[in-house]
C-alpha cells in the first residue's frame, strides 16, 4: 500500500533518543524507500536554563520542550504547501493536540514503549483520581505501537476485546513492529574499530553493556560492575559515561549525542583498562548499537531495558541481563524475564542500592556459559522469538498487515479531507 499524493503525515516527537530514532525510522516503511518524501524539521532549540538537570524531573523537562516548542509546530504547519492530513504524537507530545484540532488533522499516538504502557494509559480516565487524564489518551483515536502482536498477545487481546472496549473504549491499535534500524554501516573511527574486533571474537562470546542513550551510573556502581566484568572473565563491549558528575541514572538523556569527550580511565577502577585489554573494549559515550546487537560474537546483553534497545536484542535473538534505571525500563525488565523470559531474572532489588560485583559475576555466568541449563532456556527462547519478530515483519506478517492497513486508512482520511 503507497501512500497517494494527498496523504501527508506529520510526526511529532518529543526529544530523547528512544523516541527520535524510532519515529524516523516509522517513516522509512511507510514512504517504501521514497525518501524524496520525507521531510525531517529541527525545531529551534528551546532556553531551558531555568530547568537545572538533576533538580527538575526528566518528564518536566521533555514535556516542556514540548510546550514551548508548540509555537513553531504551528507556525510549521500553518505555512507547509500542503496541510498534512494525519498528526502523530508521542507520549509526550500530547499538548500538541490542540494544534491537530485547529487544522483539522487526524491524531494518532506513536507508542515508542510496550503495550502495557499503552494499555495503562488507554484505561487512565477510568482511574478518577488521575487530574486531567483524558487529555492524555481519549482525544487520540488511533495508536500506532512499536511491538508485534505475538510478543505481547495477552496485552493485545485484551486492547481489542469487545467487552473489556464497552467498558471504556480505548483507542485502536496498529503493532507494527519491531521497527526495524538498518544497520547502515559507519564511517565513525571508533565505531569501524569497534566492529572490526567483534570479527575477531568467537560466535557468542561477547557481552555487549550499555545502558542506552543517556542512562549512567554512580561511582561506585560502575567500579563494582568493572570488578564483575573482570571477575565473569567473559570478553565484552562496555559503553560508559562519566561518572564523576554523575547526578541521577536520567541526567545524561537530553544530552545525548553532546556528550563531552571523556577519558574513561579517570573512573574506571586503577589498572582495570590493561588488565582487561585483551578481552575487553571500553567505549567512552555512545556505540553503533544495531550493529553490535546484529553481530554474530555477541551473547548477551546487559541493558538497561529501554523499549528500543528491548526490541533490537529481540530482533537478534540475543538474552539480556537486564539492569533498568528509570522510566518504564522497570516494567521492560520485569516483561522480559518474567513474561517472555529472555532475560536473567535479576536477585536485585530496584532502587537505589549498589549492586554488588558477585551478583553481576553471577548473572553474566549465567547468561553466558554455555552448560548453564537455565541460560540454555533464555538462549533458546531468544531465538525463538527473533523467529517470530522477523515474521511479523515480512510480507503478510502481523506488523506488516497492520502497517499496510494504517496507510490505506491515512490514505482515506487524506481524500476525504481534500473533498
Ligand atoms: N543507541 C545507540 N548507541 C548507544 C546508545 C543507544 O545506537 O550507545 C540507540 C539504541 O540502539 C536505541 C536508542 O539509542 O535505538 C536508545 O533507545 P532506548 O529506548 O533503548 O533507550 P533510551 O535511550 O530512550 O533510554
């Protein structure tokens, strides 16, 4: 299904890696490699200086941007040649709403986190005490949801049963994911070194560590989790982030991407980077994720279960260790051991304590080695759903079929419109 020339499709997304990536990469299948019709705009940067990072909640600050962002949305749209017909939002973009009213746009809600999410935000207005809350989803009608029917069937069938909808309708939703990111290949040095060692390594012998775009970790965490990576004596790829000005595990997430350079042995433990040289690769910020995940040396995982980095080990069939640090990283690590079991199920209580470098030995042990009976299981079942994610990818798959039924659909409220 093409989109016809009337259908013109503005997504809107709040600021955070997780919710970037995804929602241009949304655009990529539905322009059927036509990229001449695709239209990224930056949107002038917003003076957040009053907002100090570490004091002001992450959800404070995103749905800020948004707000003061709403401005030139509209002054965007209002002067495009051609009105677009479908306004599609983020969880935290739902001010702009009023905007796709004014212009008489369809909305739709692009759920860059899994069904659960949704589902709990779908059935909020039920909760009376939530102020406000039908702002937040009933004015959408429509979601888009980055996740596949097979992965979350319980959430799904719910969502669409008849009697559960009469109670309180939620909006309908299309999941048409895993939203695949291509593995692009780099020109960036480290990156190109970085591949070329995971070539060097043997099939499933790589323990790839990091904690997203912006997650980090305190000074003493990461000097237990170098102590656990030397301890499990596994080869491994470990993204870090500075831990000197370490703040909260979410301060770096707006900057992700502006990061300062850093000299990882400022914070790492004393003589950790030549003790472990020969097995091990330390990247200061940011790692060509997709690549690393889609490679054949790497094993296992250790995230910090955002929704993105949740579905890209899915795809590739690799088990997590999973070590969530805000957000609904906490329901992904829960989903992914509990319900889909493909992640160690972690001894760790969630807050703030240190996890200790025994527990991490003992997870990556676990995960890693090949006769461990219960890391064969997660191993098997990863497989297994990297199967089923890339049939609900393919040609008459389920996240195909939906995709292609979201097109059609865009496609008669654009000819409507324009009659
Ligand atoms: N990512 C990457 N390199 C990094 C860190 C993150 O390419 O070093 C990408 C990752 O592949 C994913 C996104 O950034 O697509 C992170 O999204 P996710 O939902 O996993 O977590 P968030 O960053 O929003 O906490």
């Amino acid at each position: 299904v093409t989109p016809t020339k009337q259908t013109h499709v503005a997504i809107l997304t709040s600021p955070g890696m997780g919710h970037i990536i995804p929602s241009l990469e949304l655009e990529s299948p539905t322009l059927q490699n036509n990229q001449d019709g695709l239209n990224v705009i930056n949107l002038p940067p917003v003076d957040m200086t009053h907002l100090v990072a570490g004091e002001t909640s992450l959800v404070v600050r995103i749905t800020t941007i948004v707000r003061e962002s709403l401005a030139s949305l509209r002054s965007i749209i209002e002067t495009s040649q051609q009105i677009p017909t479908v306004l599609i939002i983020d969880l935290f973009s739902t001010d702009a709403l009023d905007i796709a009213d004014e212009f008489k746009m369809s909305k739709y809600m692009f759920c860059t986190a899994n069904m659960s999410a949704y589902a709990f935000l779908a059935y909020l207005p039920k909760i009376k005490r939530v102020k406000n809350s039908n702002d937040l989803v009933q004015r959408v009608v429509w979601g888009v949801a980055d996740t596949f029917e097979d992965l979350e069937q319980e959430t799904y069938r719910a969502l669409i049963d008849d009697e559960i909808a009469e109670l309180i309708p939620p909006p309908s939703v299309y999941p048409v994911g895993p939203i695949i990111k291509p593995t692009v290949g780099t020109s960036q040095n480290q990156a190109i070194h970085c591949l070329s060692w995971l070539d060097n390594q043997p099939n499933g012998s790589v323990l790839f560590v990091s904690f997203g775009s912006g997650g980090s970790l305190s000074s003493e965490q990461v000097t237990e989790l170098a102590f656990g990576l030397e301890l499990s004596q596994k080869r491994f790829i470990w993204v870090v982030r500075n831990s000197i000005d370490f703040v909260l595990p979410s301060s770096y997430y707006l900057d992700a991407g502006n990061t300062k350079e850093i000299d990882p042995s400022d914070f790492l433990p004393d003589g950790f980077l030549t003790r472990t040289h020969q097995v091990g690769l330390v990247l200061p910020n940011w790692a060509p994720q997709v690549e690393i995940l889609s490679h054949a040396s790497v094993g296992c995982f250790l995230s910090h279960c955002g929704w993105n980095s949740t579905l890209e080990s899915i795809l590739n069939g690799v088990p997590m260790i999973p070590w969530p640090l805000f957000a609904d990283q906490h329901l992904n690590a829960t989903f992914l051991s509990d319900d889909i079991k493909v992640a160690a199920r972690t001894q760790i209580p969630p807050g703030k304590e240190v996890i200790r470098r025994e527990e991490i030995e003992r997870m990556i042990r676990l995960v890693m080695e090949e006769g461990d009976e219960e890391g064969q299981k997660l191993r098997r079942r990863a497989k297994e759903l990297k199967t089923s994610a890339l049939r609900a990818i393919s040609i008459g798959g389920s996240s195909y079929n939906s995709l292609c039924q979201l097109v059609e659909k865009w496609n008669t409220e654009s000819d409507s419109v324009q009659l």
